[in-house]
C-alpha cells in the first residue's frame, strides 16, 4: 500500500466514523467492526487507528476498541467536505479520494467465518422496540449504584434515539447493547438477566 492509498484508507475510516455518529462526539464505536465495514484488515485497522489517535482526529475511549471522534477530527472531516477540492493537513482533496460507500451493503467476512450486514433490518427494529419496552420496565429495580443507573438510562435512550431515526446506525446499537449487556451481568442474583441477556444478544 502506497502514501496515497494510506491515506485514502484512513481518511474513509475518519469520514465513516463521522457518519456512523453523526458527528457526534459523545458516540462510542467499536474499531474492530468499523475497519470491517470498510473490509479492512486487522493489522491495517490497528495502524489506522494508531495514526489518527496521534494525530488527535480520534480518541480511545474503552479497552477491545472502543473509539470516538474528536471535535478535530469533527472539524478536518466537515471542512473537508464543504471544500472538496481543497486538501487537509492530513488528508487530500475529497475530489482526489475514493470514498467507500458501505450503505446498505455486505461486509467482509470475520475471523469467526460469519458474514454480517450494516443493514438494520425492520425486524431488527421491532425486536429492538420490544427489548427496549423490557428494558424499560426493569430499569428502576436494576441497581442499587446511581453511576450503574445512569450509565444504564443513557444507553437506553441512545437506543430509543437510534430506533426512532429512519436510518438506524447499526454500530451506535451493538455498542450501547453491549454496554447494558456489561451491566445487566454485573447484578448478582438478578433473575431476569438471562431472558434480557437473550434479547440482547440476538441484536448484537
């Protein structure tokens, strides 16, 4: 891989990035699942990811690849989409890169030999609208910590935002889903955990 086709590379990393969280910085996506969107590697996602962190466009934000953009990663990728043909200090002209388009497409197979989509299919969002009903009605009996109770509230209105877009982002769901997932098996004796853990899974 040549300088240029690098930095095609992590330039559409940065802008699928952005589009996925809809420039919002307070989104966390997994690394691993947004280089296999764009059919990206490990090896290739990992000296991406290193580079735009040095570069302060991303940050990390948990341990297994959880990332975010940065307000100057927000700031490189709008400017360079209102001058198309005006180049960055980290990125060519967008005029002279090829962008992936990954919408409503197949992405390569992982290492467990299984093919995913990006597409959140209606009946993944009615499943999503029922676990969210579920969800719902535990929430207030779930934990006894008040950080456990508002990391859980604002994963679950994460997921009620994403299921009432038009375009819900696939990535933004996985990442909130394993987040409650994490809490919900953190409570000790809790009876109703394998029922919503099965729920939750099935949308992962």
């Amino acid at each position: 891989m040549d300088i240029k086709q690098k930095k095609e590379a992590r330039f559409n990393f940065l802008n699928k990035l952005y589009e996925i969280t809809n420039g919002d910085s307070s989104y966390m996506i997994n690394m691993w699942e947004l280089g296999n969107e764009l059919c990206l590697d490990r090896e290739l996602t990992s000296n991406i990811v290193d580079y735009l962190i040095g570069e302060s466009l991303i940050e990390e934000r948990a341990l297994g690849g959880g990332i975010s953009i940065t307000h100057e990663g927000i700031v490189e990728i709008e400017e360079l989409h209102d001058n198309p043909d005006v180049s960055s200090e980290h990125f060519p002209a967008i005029n002279m890169i090829h962008i992936e388009n990954m919408t409503n497409s197949a992405i390569q197979q992982g290492v467990s030999n299984t093919t995913q989509s990006v597409v959140f299919t209606d009946n993944n969002k009615n499943d999503l609208k029922i676990l969210i009903e579920e969800l719902s009605k535990i929430k207030d009996r779930l934990f006894s910590d008040i950080n456990q109770t508002e990391e859980f509230n604002a994963e679950l209105n994460t997921l009620q935002s994403q299921v009432q877009s038009p375009k819900p982002k696939k990535l933004i769901i996985s990442e909130s889903l394993k987040t409650i997932r994490n809490l919900i098996e953190g409570v000790a004796g809790n009876m109703i955990a394998p029922t919503i853990i099965e729920l939750i899974n099935r949308l992962i």
